[in-house]
C-alpha cells in the first residue's frame, strides 16, 4: 500500500510541478525502486521551462528530410505515439503536408492544440520579411499560432547570394520576431546555430526579449559545454539537433569526407548493453540527462516509439561520466555554405566549430 501511495506521490508531483530535466532526474532517483515510469498513472513528459514562463516539452520529433509523401505519416505516428512537440522549419519544404495532418486533427478535436508544442523557423533568405514568413508558416501548417519561432541560423542571403554574418542585420530581424509577440502569432521566440559571440552581440543591445531558446547540433561527439554553460547563465535554453548523428544525410549536405558514426560508438554501446536500452535511447537519454531538449527525427513507426522510450532510460553519474569522457570531436552539419570568401569554418563558429 505504501508502495502505491509513494507511485501516487510522485506521479501527482509530476503534474504539479513542470519538470525541468534536472528536477526529473531526482524523480528518477526516486524512481528506481518503482515500476517503469509509463505505468504511472499520471505520468507527464519531462518539460523546459523557458525563460517566459512557458513549458516546452523537452522531448520533440524532427521532420528536416522527412520526405514529401511520409512527412505527414511520420508525424501522425508521433503524435499517435504521444510526442508532444513538433519541430518544423519552412526550408524542411513539408510544412504544407504536416499542416495537412495538424489542420483536421486540431479542427476535429482529436488532439487539442494547446497540449502539442510546435515549432518552425525563419529561412536565412526572410529575414527582412519576418512576419511574411511566419505568416506563411502558419497558413501552411493550418495553425493560428506557433508556440516557438527560430531564426534558423545567424547568417543570411540576399536575392539568392550569402552574405555571411551581419550583427545589425540580426538585431532588426529579432526585433521582428519580437513583434510576433506582440502580435500574439508566436507565443516564444528563439534562434538556431547561434554561438557565445552571436548571443552576446544580440544581449548587447537589452532586446525587450531574450532568445527563450537555441537550437544548436549537439551529441557526445559535440558537447558544447562553453555554450551550454553561457545559454544557461542567459537564461537560454539548449534544443539538440542531430542527436543521432545523421549519417544518412544525403552527400550535399556532407561537407567531410568521413563521418564519425555516433550510433557505432563503442563506449555508448556498452553503455546502452549495461542499461538494456538501445545506443540511439542512449544518446536521447545523455542529452535529456544534459539539461538539452531533443527531436530525434524518423519516419519508420517503430524508431519513432523507440525514440521516445529513451526518456524511461535512466543513465547513472558513472554512464554519464563514460559518455563525457569520449574525446571525439565531431560536427555533422558545419554548415560551410554560409562561409563568405576566405572564411575557414572555425571562423564561422566563432571557435566553436568542435566544442
Ligand atoms: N536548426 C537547425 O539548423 C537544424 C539542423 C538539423 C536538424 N534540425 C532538426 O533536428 C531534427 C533532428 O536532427 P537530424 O534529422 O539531423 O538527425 P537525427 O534525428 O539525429 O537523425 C536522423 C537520422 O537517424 C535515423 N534514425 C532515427 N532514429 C533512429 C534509431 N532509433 N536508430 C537508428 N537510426 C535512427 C533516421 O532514419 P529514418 O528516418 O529512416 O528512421 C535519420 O536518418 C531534424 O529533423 C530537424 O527537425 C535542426
């Protein structure tokens, strides 16, 4: 009976409390000498508070190459499966079959579009048309608002051609985001692929809004400590991209000649051995574990499910501390297309190129 008062106590905590991954790790401690957490009753998934108040749910599904004719599919089968955040960008060029599938399954009431977090980001290409492109975003996904708008990166084009990394040009385009607020399209506002450098240049200038958000690529291969310990002194919270290592990307958007493979790593295989879980589960639960949210991104049903999963995967300080200690260094989307003449890539990421 004791046993079930104590389930009890820490599921009903779960729903009272919003919980940070770090406030969910001593749950976890808690835990252990319970059943796995699915069968708690109220059992919620674990959340980020942003620093606006707002609850984002840490554990998202991504959609970048998920194909037109699957994307639809795979996110109806995420929802199905109970992600509760989606991550869509306009260049992905799929948000008008996802609108598809959100469109009737918020109009019918099937789900209730308060309870899904979703997420997209301006093109690099938009940024002197903010509102236009969110604009856009919203009718092509069938939504009245986003919970979250991203500046996709910190760099820009113009009529087709990069011009690099330009901090006034930045600072209007996040005064347009700011204006989103205001206008009540977008509940939160963020940036994507923003180093210490960029953040603290956009800080400089008191914005009436702090980024609530950066999503970066982020893996034991890249663990960006210095960012992740500056965006957290900022109040900024860290979304992973490419948690699993996309080595499947297609060879343009492969800027070296050899990739690391994440999910062949030795020392997260054991690992994932030691906890019966999968070396993907693993790399999702290290980067919960981390304070990082994720969007691990897959079209086939039972990684979709399997993905998620890794949140009942509970990683010890000495799991924990084996990952760390891998000294790999890899990025798997440098993004070298941004680099204006003469440019080297550790130039673009400020230093942070392999952090
Ligand atoms: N802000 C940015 O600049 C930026 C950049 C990149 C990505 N993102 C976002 O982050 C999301 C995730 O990143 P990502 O798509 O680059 O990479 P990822 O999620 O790390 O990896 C996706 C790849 O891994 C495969 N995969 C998925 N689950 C697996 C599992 N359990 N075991 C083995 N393989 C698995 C997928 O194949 P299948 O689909 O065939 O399963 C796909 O090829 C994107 O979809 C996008 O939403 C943002």
């Amino acid at each position: 009976m004791l046993f079930f008062d104590l389930k009890t106590a820490v599921s009903a905590l779960q729903v009272v409390i919003p919980i940070h991954t770090r406030s969910l790790f001593s749950i976890r401690k808690v835990s252990q000498y319970l059943p796995p957490l699915k069968t708690y009753f109220f059992f919620t998934q674990p959340v980020i508070k942003l620093n606006n108040g707002v609850d984002m749910p840490a554990f998202g599904f991504g959609t970048w190459l998920a194909e037109p004719g699957v994307v639809g599919e795979s996110v109806r089968l995420a929802l199905k499966c109970g992600y509760k955040h989606i991550d869509c960008a306009a260049i992905y060029e799929n948000e008008p079959e996802i609108g598809n599938v959100f469109g009737p399954l918020f109009s019918s009431g099937e789900y209730n579009r308060k309870d899904i977090f979703i997420t997209s980001k301006a093109w690099v290409s938009e940024f002197k048309n903010i509102e236009g492109a969110c604009k856009k975003t919203l009718s092509d996904l069938q939504l009245e608002y986003l919970d979250l708008y991203l500046l996709h990166l910190p760099f820009e084009t113009e009529n087709g051609v990069n011009i690099g990394y330009n901090a006034e040009r930045i600072q209007k385009a996040w005064e347009s985001m700011e204006d989103l607020v205001a206008k009540g399209l977008v509940k939160s506002v963020g940036v994507s692929n923003f180093t210490i450098l960029k953040l603290e240049e956009l800080l400089k200038h008191s914005p009436k809004l702090v980024p609530a958000c950066n999503q970066v690529e982020a893996h034991p291969y890249l663990p960006q400590k210095r960012l992740h310990a500056f965006c957290k002194e900022k109040g900024i919270s860290i979304m992973a991209y490419t948690s699993l290592g996309n080595v499947n990307r297609p060879s343009m958007f492969k800027y070296t000649c050899e990739d690391p493979v994440l999910l062949e790593d030795p020392v997260v295989k054991k690992v994932a051995e030691r906890n019966n879980a999968t070396v993907a589960q693993v790399l999702l639960a290290w980067a919960l574990a981390t304070g990082f949210g994720v969007i691990p991104k897959s079209v086939r049903e039972e990684r979709i499910k399997e993905n998620l999963d890794a949140i009942k995967v509970n990683l010890s300080a000495e799991d924990l501390q084996e990952i760390n200690s891998i000294t790999i260094r890899h990025r798997y989307l440098d993004q070298n297309w941004a680099l204006t003449p003469g440019q080297k890539a550790e130039e673009l990421w400020d230093g942070e190129m392999l952090e």
